[in-house]
C-alpha cells in the first residue's frame, strides 16, 4: 500500500489552518510546520491530529504509512473480552441467542450459515 503524502493527509482530516491544526491537537504549531516542510509529520502527532479530529488513530497511521492493515485487523478475542464491560458481554449473548445461534457453543457468528 502507497502511504499517503502528509500534507494531503492534514488537508484532507481538516480544513482548519496548520497553525489551528496544531492548537487543537496540543502540538506545537513550529514542530507540525516543520515535520510537514520535511514531506512526514511522526507518528505521534499522527495519532495527537487523528484524535484531535475524532478519527480512529491505528485507520490514519495505516493511511500515513506508519503501519500496515494487518497490524490493526482488531484485537485478540480474549483481550476484548477482557476489555468488554459485563453489560457488553451480556448484550453479545442476548443477541447471539436471538440469532438462534446459541445451539453451537464453538462456533462463531462469522462461521455460521
């Protein structure tokens, strides 16, 4: 995957001007202005603009080149059990048994037909 040039990335999450870019993603305006003189803004201010602006940080560092698709496809199943509330977990089963899908106990909802 191409990674997307930097500056059009920045014009594209925002049209607020660098300097208000910069403000409202707690970056110093100097440091954006010259990381974007350079041609690539770091991955920290990657991920400071990307949730400044409301946009999933691990999408724009995927789309800036800093990582590729696979590195976000998603969390193991068992840490976002573990990072699921119990309300959660229990909305999954109430809707999993909806389904009909609670017969197989092993088996998961992408796999059924």
């Amino acid at each position: 995957m191409q990674d997307m040039d930097h500056k059009e990335w920045l014009e594209e999450l925002t049209s607020d001007t660098t300097n208000g870019a910069a403000e409202k993603a707690g970056i110093t305006p100097a440091t954006l202005f010259r990381q974007l003189s350079r041609g690539r803004i770091s991955a920290e201010n990657v991920i400071a603009l990307s949730r400044a602006y409301g946009k999933k940080a691990g999408d724009e560092l995927v789309r800036t080149g800093f990582l590729e698709p696979g590195d976000i496809e998603g969390v193991g199943v068992e840490s976002a059990l573990r990072l699921a509330t119990s309300r959660q977990v229990l909305d999954e089963i109430d809707r999993r048994m909806g389904d009909g899908g609670g017969a197989d106990l092993n088996v998961r909802p992408s796999e059924r037909r």
